[in-house]
C-alpha cells in the first residue's frame, strides 16, 4: 500500500493544476493529513480459470464490481473522515468510521480470498504439505478434521460472510473465525491465512441457494502453497 501511496504522490505533482477536481489530491493539500489511495488489485489468473467450480461470469462480477465497490467505499470513508479532520466537523463520525470497516474490511478479505485459490492445474485443490500440513495437525488433529470444522464454519454463517483460518499470535496457534458482513465477529492478535466468501454474489450463479455445495467444490482449487507461505511469512 505504500507504494500505491508514493505512486499516487508521484501523480499528485504532476496532476496539480487538475486539483480543485481531485478528491484525494484536495485532501492532500489540505491540513488533514495524508491519503492512500486504495486500488482494486488485479487477478492472479483469468475470469475462468477456476471452472468448473467457480464460473467465470461469477469471477468477473465478483472481482470488477463488488470488490470494486469497497475499494471505492473505503477510499470515500477514508476521504470523507479527512474532510471531518479539516472541517472540524466529527458530527457523522461515527458512520463514516463504520463505513470504514465495512469497506476495508470487504477489500482486505477480497484481496486474500483471490490469492487463496488456483486452478488444479496450477497447484490448486488437495492437501497442505509442509510446515503447514503438521501445524494443522497439531491444532485440529488431522487435516480432515481442520476441513470438517472450516466447512461447517463456512456454511452456519449468518446472512453475508466468511469463514477464516487465522494465525493467533500470543500463541500461535491455528484457530477458524467466522465474520459477518465484511468485519463483524473479528478477533484481535490475528492473522488471516485462509478464507472462503460464503456472501451469495459468491456463488449463486452457479449454486442458487446450495451454500454447502460450493464451499465442498471450493476445496478443489485451494492454493496450499499460497497460504504456506503466508504462515511461515508469519511464523518467523
Ligand atoms: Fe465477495
């Protein structure tokens, strides 16, 4: 995020004349404080490369306009509390920091649950191998049983949400969470490794109401590897 903000700087000299008509280089120049400017990141893979278990009308919608929108949310919120710093004015604080979170946290899990998928044939699917693979056992007791608990996880949310695997950190231990919406139900001292969207954009075109279905097909394309290195990344 750091260099999309010292791009975004970058930008900012040369698009000084075009000020008065950009929201985050106003803010910049004004007392409030710095911005980042949030960006939709790019798929590591094309629209269908997750068929058949995630068609890639879904893939496309999903990815160009619903994470788009919280990217697009979350620069407003961020924007909006930047004018509330210059203004003075904190009268609707309160729900610009919740669209804060409910933003941010749309575009955080997005941006992980697009990394935590790959097609079978680009390692996708099967079993963790490694460091992962016997830390899992250590905290679940098998494999098997760490699949049983994350898909009933994945399936008993309530309304929109997901399902996450996370690193504690005060003993890292493996623990799964589940959040509702973008951010409600989180835990704190965590890291996510893990995660499956169960909100229906997620599935619907392909699985109608049939939740349990897609998150048991869902386990054909997670990226092991991917999420192996992220809990040594972690571990250290
Ligand atoms: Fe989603």
């Amino acid at each position: 995020m750091k260099s999309n903000r010292r791009n975004f700087i970058g930008a900012f000299a040369s698009m000084s004349a075009l000020a008065s008509t950009n929201m985050f280089a106003s803010l910049e120049d004004s007392s409030s404080g710095t911005l980042t400017k949030h960006e939709l990141p790019s798929l590591p893979y094309s629209y269908n490369a997750l068929e058949p278990y995630i068609d890639a009308k879904t893939m496309e919608l999903h990815h160009s306009k619903h994470h788009k929108a919280y990217v697009d949310g979350l620069n407003k919120a961020e924007a909006e509390l930047a004018k509330a710093r210059s203004s003075q004015d904190f009268s609707l604080i309160q729900y610009w920091i919740k669209q804060s979170a409910f933003h941010g946290g749309g575009h955080a899990l997005h941006s992980l649950f697009w990394k935590c998928m790959a097609s079978p044939t680009q390692g996708g699917g099967g079993e963790p191998k490694g460091q992962l693979s016997e830390k899992i056992k250590e905290d679940f007791g098998s494999f098997d049983s760490f699949k049983k608990q994350f898909s009933a996880a994945a399936a008993s949310v309530e309304g929109s949400g997901w399902a996450i695997l996370h690193l504690r950190k005060s003993d890292h231990r493996l623990i799964i969470l589940q959040a509702e919406n973008q951010h409600k139900l989180s835990a704190w001292d965590t890291i996510p490794l893990l995660n499956i969207d169960v909100w229906e954009h997620a599935y619907y075109l392909t699985y109608q109401n049939k939740r349990a279905d897609y998150i048991q097909a869902w386990w054909n394309i997670v990226n092991w590897n991917f999420v192996e290195d992220l809990f040594k990344l972690h571990s250290r």
